[in-house]
C-alpha cells in the first residue's frame, strides 16, 4: 500500500511543478508517517501520534516541513484536510564569521578553484545548489552579472559579480573546458557534500573553530550587507527571498546596532 500512495504523491507533487528537491523530501517524509502508522489508521490521531513522536527527537523546523509533506499528502491523495498547527521553532540564530575570518578562509585556500567557490558563497551569498549548477554561460563579464537560473523556488536572479573578482574568475573561466563552472575531477557536478568538505577543510587550515558550511557564507554576506547599510529589500533581492520576513532574520543577527550603544557605566 505505501508504495502505491507514494506514486501518487509524487505525480500530485509533479504536476504542481514542485523542485526535484521537494519532491524528495516529500517523499521521505510521508513514508515514515506510513511506516509508523501501519496499522494505525490514516487519520488525524494517527498524524498527531507521529508528530508527538518526531518532535521529542528532531528539530522543529524539521518537524514543521513533515507536517507541510503530510497536510499535501491528505489534501492531495486522500482527499482530507488537516487541521494541524506547525511546532513553535527554537528562536536559535546561526553564528556568522567575522570579515577576518572570512579574508582568513580565502587565504588558507590554495586551490583556485577551491577559492573562488568560496569567494562566490560569501561575495554573491550564494546557496550550495546554486554553486554546483553554474555554468561558464551563466557569467556575464560585460554587464559584471551572474545569472542564477530555476534557485530555490524555481526562479531566476541575478547577483554582481564581486569586482575584486572577475579578473581572478575571467581567468580561470579560459582554462576550464566544462561548461559547467566547476566541474568535479570526474567529469560533471560537484556534490554539495564535495563542496562542504572544501569548507570544512579551508576552515581547518585557517584555524577557526566555528563549524563552517556553504550556508554559513551566505548567512554572513547578508548580515555584513545589513551592518555596512544596505537596505533590506536590496538583500532580500540578492539572496532570492520570496518573503521579506526571511529577510528579516539578519536584523537579529547583525550585533552592529548593540556595538554602537554606550553602556550607562561609561558615563561614570
């Protein structure tokens, strides 16, 4: 029985366009509630019992995207509305690096093809998915623009090219002969676990403790933005948010506003 309900999720899935990666997670998701629901019935008790297993084990934001999986599922295959809220989320911000930190990655990274995917997740706040499926046409030097095409969401953006740059990846840009930017010594793509493990790397030899990873760039280009004075709507363009509450993340994240305050004491 699962599986047969699973074909029909993806094809519902499918037919409203939704990303390879939604798809998946979708998938993976409703077949655990399937599986621990065998025998249970496939009902609101049944979801709620599952939702009360998971969130004493996982995130809540991981819980919240498998009661968004299973809400598609009833509405979509069996037909049934659920009413079900999502779990309140940890309001835990991410640590950003520090713009030293940042000319300390770059630095320690000796492989140039290594450091301008680097360059490119910090300098244009880049998603690890949209690193490993540019290609050589997507880089337009005449007008300084990358053309990020079906991101997140399926929709395209486009992002400057850092200005200290472009020479650095013009010149690399003539001696690969892949269309894709960064081909792995394979042939094709790059994975993202590849891309990570470059971080990671880069970040040892660098010396910083902090965990480092292809988002953490991102999360720091956007924060950096903010506290040199770029309007919020302007990032939210840049880094392809839908919604502008996204955005508004990095006015928690930025510290610049609660660096400038002078503490009372100081006018003793």
């Amino acid at each position: 029985m699962p599986e047969g309900l699973l074909n029909k999720l993806k094809r519902e899935l499918e037919i409203v366009n939704s990303s390879k990666k939604t798809v998946k997670a979708y998938l993976y998701y409703t077949r655990e509630f399937l599986l621990h629901s065998k025998d249970k019935g496939l009902n609101e008790n049944s979801v709620k019992d599952f939702i009360q297993s998971q969130i004493k084990k996982k995130n809540p934001s991981t819980v919240s995207s498998q009661i968004s999986a299973i809400k598609f599922f009833f509405k979509r295959v069996l037909k049934q509305n659920l009413i079900l809220n999502h779990p309140k989320r940890n309001k835990t911000l991410p640590t950003i690096l520090t713009i030293r930190e940042i000319k300390k990655l770059i630095k320690s990274t000796s492989n140039i093809k290594h450091k301008l995917i680097i360059k490119l997740l910090y300098g244009c706040g880049l998603r690890v998915s949209e690193i490993v499926n540019l290609k050589k046409q997507d880089i337009n030097f005449e007008e300084s623009l990358i053309h990020i095409k079906l991101a997140k969401g399926k929709k395209d953006r486009f992002v400057k090219i850092p200005s200290s740059m472009e020479k650095e990846l013009s010149n690399y840009i003539k001696i690969i002969e892949s269309d894709i930017l960064f081909p792995s010594s394979r042939g094709g793509k790059l994975t993202t676990a590849t891309v990570q493990a470059i971080l990671k790397n880069s970040a040892k030899k660098a010396g910083i403790r902090k965990r480092v990873y292809p988002h953490l760039l991102r999360h720091s280009f956007a924060t950096h933005l903010l506290e040199q004075g770029t309007d919020l709507r302007i990032i939210q363009k840049l880094l392809g948010h839908s919604d502008i509450k996204t955005t508004q993340i990095y006015t928690q994240i930025s510290q610049a506003s609660i660096k400038n305050i002078k503490s009372p004491l100081d006018n003793i």
